[in-house]
C-alpha cells in the first residue's frame, strides 16, 4: 500500500510588520543605548522571543514602578493606554512606543468616536494588554463585549449614538458574528472607517482554513498568551481539521496526536519565529512524514518604520561613529 502521509505547512504564517518592528526595536535599543532596556510586559506574546531578548540583556516589568527613574522602556506591540505615558514623563523615564501601528489605528478611532460623543462596543477579551490600552483612550465611552452571547445584556443609554470597534487579533468569523448581533440590537451601530482586525490575524486565519479542510491534525506554533494563536486552533477545527493543537515548540508536541494521521498541518501565529516551525517540521520528518510542501495563500510585503524616537537616536549614533 503506497505511503500517504503528507504534510502542509501554511503560508502566510509567523512575524508580522508590527511584531518585527517591536523585536527589531528592543534589539536596535539595546545595540544604542547599552543594557538594560526595560520592556513593559511581554514585546510580543511568544516565551521563545521573550527569553531570546532576556538574554541580550532586555529586562521585561509588568507596571512601570519596576524600572528605575530615568531608565530606557519600550512600551509593548500591544499598546497602553494615555495613563502609562502619563506615568513614564512623570518619572523621567525615557520611552520608545513600540505600539504597532494596526492598534494606534484603533486608539486614535476610539478618541475620534468618543469626541463625538459616541458610546464604542469594544469586541475583544477582557484584560488583554491590546484591549487595556484602547479602552484607556476613552474609558467613560467604551464597552467591552467579549462574546456574541453577550450582546443581548448590552444596553446603551443612546441606543442612535453607537459605534463598534475590535481587538486586532480576534476570530475574524466570530467578531462579524458579534458585529451582526449588535447590529440587530442598533439598527444605527457606526462602523470604523475600516476594518479593525488586522490583515495579518486575516491571512493567517484564511492560510489556516486553507489547509485544514484535508488535514487529519493542525499543529499551530504560538504561545498560551498570543490570542492570535489561540484563535488559530479554533479556526482550524472550524474549518474541517480532525484535531488541532497549540505548541510553544516541537518539544510539547505529544506522540500520541500522531497515531493514525496521515495529513498534518502546520502554521504558526503572527509573534513566531519561523525557526520554531522549522523544529516542528523536523520532528514530523524524524517520524516518517515527508518534506513539508507549503500552500501560499497570498504575499505580505507590509513593513512598518521604525519607532521616531529610536530612528533620530540611531541617525545621531550613525552620524558619530
């Protein structure tokens, strides 16, 4: 009987412009300004990223009272919210917004909104870094619904002045099922100018149904914390993959997800380096499955500028030497 086994590895998947913007960041700060660099909260949710920038000496803080006055810190890919910038001028501290440019798009779509006088739905999960930040930017306007289930305990005291925002990283599907709900409920719900969900959370949500529609397994690299991640698994067994699981790296992956399977599925989430996958794709070939073939859904050529404060340092640093 011939051998069936095969194995698709998604593409898009791994970094996306903002991520290696705020990876590059961290490095570029430490190569100007000499460690340590603090970093508020993770520079992108994936452990492997993390200790890798631990080690060239960034030291990552959960609140700003951890870094010394006058220190250098990076504010995470994920954003913060008006009171984090507040706090870091009131201490001298010497800050570089690493926040991607998809989230400030948001912020500045919350203020706008709020401005007007507009009460905001904000779709997202509670106590994400990304959701923290925005709801910061207009907290007396904005509220959270985390589910489309929650939509009909929502209430707004101006059911004609409503507007929807969402997280960057969601479940693309889910967050048009909630749109679609709430727009039942305000018949007048206000659109952002454009889609919320970044174009990189959508491809590789549209890469992954891809290849799970003949996938017997669908291993998605990412950490527990990376809700893109998280909402890959999802996705893929949504869209037809026998079984799905989520893995920091190769070493997680459990033997016994392989008995049985023929066609395997490999992607990874949008803060993943590829070398990750690469170890994913080497255990699979030490256990008798193929060469991994890729199926390329489309091209991503976005790249996002540097942060200007660190730009100007570098010119000035460039200039010198």
């Amino acid at each position: 009987m011939p051998d069936t086994k095969r194995v698709v590895v998604a593409a898009p998947r791994g970094y996306c412009a903002g991520v290696d913007r705020a990876v590059i960041t961290v490095e570029k700060a430490l190569d100007v300004y000499g460690p340590p660099v603090y970093v508020r909260k993770q520079i992108v949710h994936n452990r492997h990223v993390v200790e890798d920038l631990e080690a060239r000496g960034a030291i990552f803080v959960e609140e700003l009272a951890e870094v010394p006055t006058g220190a250098t810190v990076v504010f995470s890919a994920h954003g913060v919210s008006p009171a984090v910038h507040a706090e870091a001028a009131e201490r001298g501290l010497k800050t570089i917004d690493a926040t991607c440019p998809l989230v400030t798009k948001v912020h500045n779509e919350a203020k706008r909104f709020a401005g007007q006088g507009i009460q905001i739905l904000l779709i997202g999960h509670a106590g994400h870094e990304e959701v923290e930040g925005t709801t910061g930017e207009a907290p007396d306007n904005i509220t959270l619904v985390q589910h489309p289930d929650d939509v009909d305990g929502v209430e707004m005291a101006d059911p004609s002045k409503v507007a929807w925002l969402s997280q960057t990283t969601l479940s693309v599907d889910e967050t048009w099922e909630t749109v679609g709900r709430l727009r039942e409920k305000f018949p007048a719900l206000i659109d952002p100018p454009s889609d919320d969900i970044c174009y990189a959370t959508q491809n590789r949500q549209s890469a992954v149904k891809q290849i799970s529609t003949h996938a017997d397994l669908v291993i998605v690299v990412g950490s527990s914390n990376s809700s893109n991640s998280v909402r890959l698994v999802e996705v893929a067994l949504e869209s037809g993959a026998k079984a799905s699981y989520r893995v920091d790296n190769a070493g997680e992956i459990d033997p016994a997800w392989l008995e049985g399977v023929n066609s395997v599925g490999v992607t990874s989430g949008a803060s993943v380096p590829d070398a990750l996958v690469q170890g994913v794709l080497d255990y699979l070939t030490e256990r008798g499955f193929p060469q991994a073939t890729e199926e390329r859904l489309t091209e991503e050529n976005l790249v996002f500028a540097l942060p200007p404060e660190l730009r100007k340092d570098l010119r000035r640093q460039t200039a010198g030497d």
